[in-house]
C-alpha cells in the first residue's frame, strides 16, 4: 500500500494535467483547495473518481451526471462546492 504522501503526489499530478482548459481549472482549484485536507482515507477514493474516463469526469464536473453512488459521502461533500449539481431532466 502506498504511504498518502505519495498518493497525495500522484493525485495532485492527476488534478493538474486533464486535456481540457476548462476541466484543468477545476481540477487545479481541488489540488489547491481540497487535496491539501482531504484525510488519508479519502484519498483512494478520490483517486478512483480521477480515474474514470475524461468524457464521464467533464459529465461530473458540469452537472450532466451525478458522482457515483459508491463515491464516500464525505468526498462528495469535500468536491460539492467544485461540481455544478446535476438537475432534474
């Protein structure tokens, strides 16, 4: 298992280089804001929700899906204010 130093380290290099200007905002303001106080056991889970497919990650982000239902709560609460809310159809 890897200490959560290093896996703050891969997760910060993951936030900061995505492939769009719009998502890499977003993601730099999580390295910057979250990833400094995100509790170690949190930081797998985070790494997994960075791990999903570029089009899925941009879906999350803008509000055209929902994180996923087996994303801990407290993650959700630590991303919510970086995600726009999906709404109703």
């Amino acid at each position: 298992m890897e200490s959560a130093d290093i896996l703050r380290k891969k997760i910060a290099y993951r936030l900061t280089y995505r492939g769009t200007k719009e998502l890499d905002y977003v993601m730099n303001r999580i390295r910057v804001e979250v990833l400094p106080h995100l509790p170690p056991d949190l930081l797998p889970a985070l790494e997994d929700v960075l791990q999903r497919p570029e089009p899925e990650l941009t879906a999350i982000v803008f509000g055209h899906i929902p994180l996923p239902s087996d994303v801990p709560a407290a993650l959700k609460a630590s991303l919510s204010g970086f995600f726009i809310a999906p709404t109703a159809a």
